[in-house]
C-alpha cells in the first residue's frame, strides 16, 4: 500500500481555509455545514477514470450526424451497419455489447457533451480541473470528493479512524491515491492493489519529537503510517469475509479492480468512494488498424470497459447491493472532430459521460453533439453540460448534500440535473423519463430553443430563446476550441420569447457555439461565420 504523497506542512498550515471559486469552506458556520450532509448513509460511488483522453464520438455516435463525421473523419469512422443501434439518433461503438445490454435494461445513462468552459487541452492541466472542479484559469489544491468529506471530519486526520470512522473514506485501487479525494492536509483515499496482501508499514519508534518545523513532519509521518496500518486491517478483515459471485472477463485490468470493489462492499466496508482507472485512451495513432475502423486501441478499450462494467453491475445484483452502489466514468477530455492522418484523434473538448446503476435516471440527457459541415483542424465537441453540474448533482442526490453547500464546495453557478433516481424515494425527479431512449429537449423543458438567425451569417446575427418560466439566464458564446469568446446574457430574464444579437465583426469566420443556461437547462447550438 501506498500513499501518494505525505504533504510536508506546519502546523499553521493546517488552519488555512479551503478556497473554491473565490468561497471559503470555513467561512460557512460550522453547524449548517454538518448539517448539510447525510452522514447515515450506506451508499457508495465508484468513479472510473479514463486517462488519456476519451474519442467520445467513436464511442456514441450521433447517428444524425453521421454524414458529417464521414467528411471528418473517414478513415477511422466506424460502418453503419457495425454499430450498435440505440434509436435512429444515437448508436454505441460495437465493442460496447455489455453497456449496450446495461442500456436496454435500463441501468445505463449517458450525459452527452460534458466538459467546462474554457476547455484546457493538456494532460495534467485538464486532469486536476477535473478532481479538484476548479475553474479553467483557478488553481486548486484540494480535491472535489476531499472537501465533501472535509465537512463532517473537519480535523482529519487526527483521530482516524476511529470508533465512529474505523473504515477508510475513500479507497484508490492503484499504486497513487486519487487527487479527487485530497483534503486540505491529507488525502482522505488509501491506495491498494491486493486487498488481500496488505503488508504493515515499519512504524519508525516512538521516541520525543523536536518542537520545530522537523518535528511537526515526523509527528505527521508516524501518523499517517499507524493510521494506514489500522486501514489496512479493517480491509483485509473485509476482503476475506466478502464474496464475488459474477465472472469477470480474463485478463481485464478494470474488471479486476472492480471485482475488488465489489469485494470489498460486499464484506463490510464501510468507505463511501472507490476510484479505479484504465488508462490507454490518448490515442494519437493507431486508434484503428488498417481498413477495419472496429478494431484497434480505442475498440480493446472500448470493450474493456463495457466488459467490466456490465460484470460489476451483475456481481452487484447477485450479491444483493445493487441499490447501494452508483458508477460514473470520466476522463480529461474528449478528441477532435477531425481525425489525423495516423489513423488517430487528437486532443479536444467535450465528450459523453456514463452513469450506471440501479438507482438512476436511465437514457440520454441533452442532445447529439452538432457537427460543423467544415470542422476547423482544432476544432472540439463543444459543451453541452458542465462536469461540476454532474458532480454536484451525485452529491445532492447520493450523498445527501444541501444544495446551498454543493455551491459552495464546487461553484456558485451549479445547477442541478437529475441523473439519478435513488431507488428508496420512488420518484423520478422533475418529471424526467424513466425509461430508456433519447432524451426531447422541449418535452421536459422550460427553454424552447429556436436556434439563431442568419445561419450561416457575415457580421451579427440574434439568437431566440423562449421561457416556459422567468429565471437567471447565461447565455454565451464559445469558439471551436471551447474558449469562451463573449458572455452576452447574465441576469434574471422573465418568462417569454426573447432576443439576443451577436455582433462578430472582428471575429474571423469559423464554427461558434452559443451555450444558453437557464432553470438548471442547458442547450448548445452551432453557429457559422462566413466570409
């Protein structure tokens, strides 16, 4: 077992305030932030990351689109009749037999175009906006699932565990602790990769320490070594006692770790995040072989991850805790539009996200990606919903938190999106299908969106929007790269049809996206400038 980093710190550092998006945790009262999160409960989340970069459009593939794509990306676009059909708008790649089944069963959903403004294009950079949620331009040390934990064990890790907390809060199956579960002074996740061989770490003596800088290190490093020991034994005692009963597909690296996952769960542990991984998906070249665009990297990844989920789901369901356990994937970002001419993708914006579980909201949320007739070389799928929506949205949902306290944990703007249906309320939040199948912008909508007007046009041209209710209303317009080029609407709007012009005299010709916010709605429209 390893921990990813013992954080070098004073003990001064350890009373700084936790700052978000320009809000600071501390500055909440102590009681309402308790009071703001469902401590009882027994659920679990167990994120999947995806490094390297997801090919969103290789993986659901806008089938309204598909021309388009045929002019983009030829040489690795997937046959028509290899897909595997969903409706006459949406099909999943064909290696995804398993999520496809998990999809027809009703236990599959997929959030099409997540990402953030202002998309930034490197590895590392995207990757710690991801599991901190911070803003493009804002650089944040703790993580999303940190800070929620931050709230109800203020002081960890002095005195963990213990009676009321003997169980990990969050368990990495790796070699690296997720940066998604790091708090202020400690990561709240063990990292593991045999629960089943967990080998105590040499605890260092326990003679005085200095009172000095030095010091304070090695009091915090004999710490964190008992407290990993006294991990270890709670989930080694649950892997034993607990049961797998699915078969897992030999030699899947992911379905591996979530057959620990489910372990685990199964024995008793109480820990309330898993995250696992698979990595591979920056794929460059190669993401096909030859003249079969079915075969390849990104279809072995693919294939990988449906596999593994679909037994993950199964094993829940003969063990009996299905409706104890959600999943999500995500990854850094999507590819381009445009292939390259090594049979790959480069990398991009937006890209579909997966919810799994007994407990959610099954089909499509928002609605194909909209491809350029001439997608720029740079050109990303641009944003439909922002990641921190979908975040903020499992812990009101899952974990119990206020909504007042989700804003202040990721951002002031959060709006709220029904992904899931937890299975003991038995309702279906805010009216949302609750069958599989594509999800109607307007049937459940308080936007009717009637696009903008020219399209394509020269210098300006106005966008319509209709509200079924009066509310706070973000309207902006982002470029082919994800960069946000003009906020041109930010205020309460009353109910009715309303008009927006957009002036782009200095902005070259190219693909534009309006990206229209309101009553926790999002929509995303593609505009072109000509010469």
């Amino acid at each position: 077992m390893k921990r990813r980093k013992f954080i070098k710190t004073t003990s001064a550092a350890v009373t700084l305030p936790v700052l978000v998006n320009g809000m600071g945790i501390q500055a909440m009262a102590k009681s309402s932030l308790f009071a703001a999160v469902n401590d009882e409960s027994d659920r679990v989340l167990v994120l999947i990351q995806l490094n390297g970069g997801n090919d969103g459009l290789n993986m659901v593939v806008p089938m309204d689109q598909y021309d388009k794509l045929a002019n983009a990306r030829s040489n690795i676009l997937l046959p028509e009749s290899s897909l595997l059909k969903v409706d006459d708008l949406v099909s999943f790649h064909p290696a995804m037999t398993g999520l496809k089944n998990l999809y027809d069963d009703g236990h599959l959903s997929v959030i099409h175009s997540v990402g953030y403004p202002n998309q930034n294009r490197s590895h590392f950079r995207s990757t710690d906006i991801w599991t901190s949620a911070s803003e493009a331009d804002e650089f944040v040390t703790t993580g999303w699932l940190g800070r929620f934990f931050e709230l109800d064990n203020p002081t960890y890790p002095d005195g963990y565990p213990n009676d009321t907390n003997p169980d990990p809060f969050a368990i990495t199956i790796g070699s690296l602790v997720s940066e998604t579960c790091q708090g202020t002074v400690s990561n709240f996740s063990l990292a593991i990769n045999d629960p089943f061989n967990l080998n105590p770490l040499a605890a260092g003596g326990d003679d005085e320490v200095p009172d000095t800088p030095y010091g304070d290190e090695l009091t915090f490093l004999r710490q964190t070594i008992e407290q990993t020991n006294a991990y270890s034994e709670v989930i080694e005692t649950a892997a034993n006692m607990g049961n797998s009963m699915a078969t897992y597909p030999d030699g899947n690296r992911l379905g591996e770790q979530l057959r620990n996952v489910a372990l685990l769960i199964s024995g008793g542990l109480k820990t309330k995040v898993y995250v696992v991984s698979l990595g591979g998906f920056d794929t460059h070249a190669n993401q096909t072989v030859g003249n079969d665009p079915t075969t390849g990297t990104h279809a072995e990844l693919l294939q990988t991850l449906s596999d593994a989920i679909h037994a993950f789901q199964t094993d829940l369901q003969l063990l009996g805790i299905e409706e104890r356990v959600v999943g999500m994937t995500f990854s850094e970002f999507g590819r381009r539009i445009r292939s390259n001419a090594s049979l790959g993708t480069d990398h991009g914006d937006a890209a579909p996200l997966i919810v799994f579980g007994n407990c959610i909201n099954p089909g499509f949320i928002g609605t194909n990606p909209e491809i350029p007739d001439a997608p720029e070389v740079g050109d990303g799928v641009a944003m439909q919903h922002d990641f921190r929506d979908v975040y903020g949205s499992m812990l009101k949902d899952w974990f119990g938190v206020e909504e007042d306290t989700v804003r202040t944990l990721l951002y002031p703007d959060f709006q709220y999106m029904p992904v899931l249906n937890p299975c003991d309320d038995g309702t279906t939040p805010n009216d949302w299908p609750n069958t599989p199948g594509p999800y109607n912008p307007n049937k459940y909508s308080v936007i009717v969106d009637h696009g903008n007007y020219p399209n394509p046009f020269r210098e300006r041209t106005q966008i319509e929007f209709e509200l079924q209710k009066e509310g706070f209303v973000q309207l902006s317009v982002f470029n082919g790269m994800g960069q946000k080029i003009e906020d041109l609407v930010s205020q309460n709007l009353y109910s009715g049809r309303h008009r927006v012009r957009f002036n782009a005299t200095q902005l070259p010709p190219g693909n534009y996206y309006y990206h229209l916010r309101a009553n926790g709605e999002q929509r995303t429209k593609l505009m072109v400038k000509v010469r």
